[in-house]
C-alpha cells in the first residue's frame, strides 16, 4: 500500500499558513478546523510544519500564553515528508522513527496532502480487516474432502 491510497481515501482538504502570520491566528484555525496541524508555506513553497507539539513547546515558553509569537518561531522548519509513491511500511518506519504524527507529502515542490499517524494506522487495520474477510470466505469455501482418497497423517 502506498500514500496515494491514503490520500484518495483521506481527500484533499489543505490547511496552510505562512510563517509571519501569528501563531495566535494558527491556534485559532487549528481549534475551528479540528486539526493538530498546519503545513506552513512560503511563497509556493514548503518551510515548516506547525502541529499541536510545537504550539504547546510555545505556550510553555511563554508562561502560558502564544504572546505576540510568530508562526516561524514556533515551527517545525525541517519537516519529514513522503511523496505519493512512498510505501506505508516506509512511512511508519519514518514517522516512529521522528516521533511524527504528521506529514506533508509532497510531488517535487508540489504538496499533495497531509497524512498523520492516524491516518497510517486506520489504513493498516482496514487492509488487516480485508485480508481477514478474504482468508474467512477462502477456508469457509474450502473444498471438502473426498473421502474415496485414503487420509494421509503424518
């Protein structure tokens, strides 16, 4: 399975920000969208990653509250990122590998989507239940024994 099946499934709604905009303002899309993340672009193209953890980093830092705090000072600027054509396998390998929970992915400069951790984990367990659908009917449709045949044991 690759990140595109991920991202047929997901959809593409993109939540961006730029890195002069308030981290306030940040902390207001992220509530009203009930998102833990936003890919901060600029100019076109990708320089951060703003997700829930870094905010919170933030807050701490400044006793409390977001401040005056820009969104470049609190973000991610060396995101991870996959492409569409990543393997799953490889993405999770990434992601516990970073402690990630969201990732950007992109198509050279182009960013296609965001997958998080969730993402990742419902995609597997969808495949795990569909595999298992499939071993059930194959053993319940098993062909039965024909018992003309002498029975071999070992």
């Amino acid at each position: 399975m690759k990140v595109s099946d991920i991202l047929r499934v997901k959809g593409n709604a993109l939540y961006t920000v730029t890195p002069d905009e308030p981290l306030a303002r940040a902390v207001e899309v992220m509530a009203d969208k009930d998102i833990g993340s936003l890919v901060v672009m600029d100019h076109g193209d990708l320089v951060g990653m703003l997700t829930f953890r870094e905010v919170i980093v933030c807050i701490v830092k400044n006793g409390g509250s977001v401040g005056n705090t820009l969104i470049r000072s609190a973000m991610d600027d060396h995101p991870l990122t996959c492409t569409s054509e990543t393997e799953l396998d490889e993405v999770r390998r990434m992601m516990l590998e970073r402690h990630a929970r969201y990732m950007p992915v992109m198509d050279r400069r182009m960013l296609m989507g965001v997958i998080s951790f969730y993402d990742v984990a419902r995609a597997v367990v969808d495949s795990q239940n569909f595999e298992n659908r499939m071993l059930k009917a194959y053993i319940r449709d098993w062909p039965a024994a024909d018992d003309s045949q002498p029975s071999t044991t070992l």
